[in-house]
C-alpha cells in the first residue's frame, strides 16, 4: 500500500475514504513518548564511542498555502538555474544523530518547527539541552564517556550556543563556510618540482581515525581537537 486511502479497499475497512481521514484527524501524537522512543534506540558512534549529532535548518517550502500560518520566507537552492530565490516555508531545526564515514543515513532524534522572528540560537541551545538530556536518561551517555559532540552549520552563533549550554556534557563546533574540516594547513617547505604550496591541511572525517593524525610537516602543538575543528 502506498497511501492510507487504498486500507479503505480492503474487506475489514468498508468505510470509505472520509471515515479513514476523519478517524486519523481525530487521532493523535504523543510527542514526548516518540521522542524517548527514539533517544533509547540504538545509535551510531565515532571512533572511541563518541556521539556525535549535527543540527540544521531545513525548509518545508509552502508557497501556495496562503492560509499557513506562521510561514517564513526562506533561503533556496535549484529552484531555476543561477536562481536561489527566498520562499515561503515553515523552517524546522532538526538534530540528528551521525552515521560513520560517508553517508547520506542520518538518525532523527528531533525536529521543532521555528516561528518567524525567532532566536535561532536560543531555540536550538534548549533543543541540544533536552535531547542530550533524553541521552542520559536512556543510557545512551554516561559519566566517564567521551562528550558528545554537536556539529553546527557556518551560519550558527556557535561561541553563544556554547554559552548558553553551560554545563551540558556536550562540545559545540561551526563547520567551515565550505563544509568540509581540514587540519591545519602544514608549513611551507621547499619543493624542488615546483608547484603552489598547499592551501589547507588534510581532511578530517569522522569515523576515519587515520584522517585524524597530524600533518607529517606540522608541529606536534599545532595539532588539536578546536585546530582541526575550526581551521580551513
């Protein structure tokens, strides 16, 4: 079955399709339990156990539902060529937990629907708070464990959200405006085939811990958690 109407077809839902849809109106969502729910499955971790959760911003684009309340206009990307243009949508900030290595599967531990004019930095500190905390009453985080790590996007208050989280177990840090983490970039030495120095270090990715040595040319104090984080 593809949608909820074709149950209406079978023998013990003879009650067309306006009962199905009215029943499920009628019924409801209980969110806090559905949240639990999915703080207690189980989740993907980095190298040595690290948890690792990324938020972010995505739009339902809602432009010809004019009687929507609370839409936003909001940034978009392929809607014509060269064209980004801002459309009406309701912005929801959703955290979810990280697969290893390259991968598109996510696990979705949260989704709140922001109201235009909102602080975008306050409403997703209380989301990573409460999550976190969803965590550790599900033994997914105990004392002793690595901190979770949160991954916010470039356009993020990053030094504010950390602030605010206060004594959360948890470590917040800003991709670069390229999305991509590199290490830092290593010093630039003599190379007789010539060529252009490199730019920017290594790249780092979680799940790979052979990304995470340090540059062969770098010094050993140039190496950090908050360098390879932060640098380009």
């Amino acid at each position: 079955m593809r949608t909820l109407v074709d149950r209406a077809l079978a023998p013990e839902h003879r009650r067309g399709h306006g009962a199905l849809y009215g029943g499920l109106n009628h019924g409801r969502i209980d969110v806090a339990r559905l949240r639990r729910a999915l703080a207690g499955l189980p989740l993907p971790r980095a190298a040595d156990g690290w948890l690792v959760l990324a938020v972010d911003v995505s739009p339902w684009l809602r432009p010809d539902a004019d009687t929507s309340s609370d839409r936003a206009f909001c940034h978009t990307f392929g809607r014509g060529e060269g064209k980004h243009p801002m459309v009406p949508s309701w912005p929801y900030s959703v955290v979810a937990a990280l697969e290893t290595g390259r991968t598109s599967w996510t696990a979705v531990l949260d989704a709140v629907r922001l109201e235009p004019g909102a602080d975008v930095a306050a409403v997703t500190t209380v989301q990573i708070r409460e999550v976190v905390q969803r965590l550790v009453a599900a033994d997914q985080w105990k004392d002793g464990d690595p901190e979770v790590l949160v991954v916010l996007d470039a356009g993020y208050d990053t030094p504010r959200i950390t602030h605010l989280l206060g004594a959360c177990p948890c470590r917040s840090s800003a991709a670069c405006a390229r999305r991509v983490m590199r290490r830092p970039t290593p010093p630039r030495i003599y190379d007789p085939k010539g060529g252009r120095p490199p730019k920017h270090g290594g790249e780092f990715v979680f799940g790979e811990p052979a990304s995470w040595a340090p540059n062969r040319r770098a010094p050993s104090s140039a190496w950090s958690w908050r360098s390879c984080l932060a640098a380009e």
